[in-house]
C-alpha cells in the first residue's frame, strides 16, 4: 500500500469519514456489504495503486468505519444527549457523520485522547463541514469528552462485539 498522508491516522479519519458520509445515504444492510463498501471506496482503491485489495480490510480506518457502524444506535443516543434543542435527525448529513466518529473515539477508542478526537473532527469540518459547523461539533464533543473526565458517562469495558477478522 502506498505511504504518505494515507499511512497517518488524519489520513485514515479522512478516509473513515467518506466512507461513513457515503452511507449515510446508502446504508450497508450487513458487515459484508460494509466491507464491499469500504473496498471500492476510491480514495481506499487509490492507496492499493491498482492491486486488488484484501477481502477483509483492516487498518485504523476499517477499525473506525466497522466500529462506528455497529455502535451507531449507541453513538446517536450519546449524540442526542448532549445537543440541546437539535434531534439528530435534523443534523447535517456531514455534521452527523463528524460526530458519530469523534464520539466513536471518544468512548470507544482508550487510545485515542478525547482532545485528539475533538481536534481531528474540527480539522475535517474544517474541509468538509458548514462555516459554522464548527463550534456546533465543538460544542457537542466538548460535553462528551467532560462527561467522560467527570464520570457523567463512562468508556465501556474492552469490547468484541465489533466484527474484525
């Protein structure tokens, strides 16, 4: 696979993203069409140089893309909780999808620091977001990351109900 800004994780969020974003409008009915999904990706087709991919993806992207989809009930209701006065389902396709993977990594991901998350969610509304799309993410991840710090939410325990093989 090819090196470069693809091997760094701001890469691999950038990547994680487009894929989420894009099935926010074509939904994966189940974990082998998510991984067709993530497959034919073209910025994930453009790191392999046109070799033909691996069947099973892996990788920090493939981690963030198949945690988010599987906890996404999970992450909406955290989402909801800390937004007041917005219902996710009013929130912007790319504003959500943002969101859904910061607070991803905020409670799921131990070794990703909170300020990482939120900092790497800003940059990506920054390319890919509203103009004021920013401190409403702000805003929201900054509530989640203090509910963690002050015990108000709790990291759940080392999970294996994500579907990597």
């Amino acid at each position: 696979m090819a090196k470069g800004k693809s091997a760094t994780r701001r890469g691999e969020r950038e990547l994680a993203f487009q894929v989420l974003y894009g099935l926010s409008f074509t939904p994966a009915s189940d974990v082998d069409d998510l991984r067709r999904i993530f497959r034919i990706s073209p910025d994930y087709l453009a790191r392999w140089q046109g070799q033909e991919p691996p069947v099973h993806p892996s990788g920090f992207a493939w981690e963030l893309v198949e945690g988010v989809w599987s906890k996404s009930d999970e992450l909406d209701a955290s989402i909801s909780n800390f937004s007041r006065n917005w219902r996710v389902d009013r929130m912007g396709r790319v504003e959500l999808t943002l969101l859904r993977l910061a607070v991803y990594e905020i409670m799921f991901r131990a070794d990703v620091p909170p300020k990482v998350a939120i900092n790497e969610a800003l940059e990506l509304s920054r390319q890919f977001g509203e103009d004021n799309a920013k401190s409403f993410i702000n805003g929201i991840l900054d509530a989640v990351a203090k509910a963690l710090e002050t015990g108000g939410i709790t990291r759940p325990a080392a999970d294996s109900s994500t579907i990597s093989e």
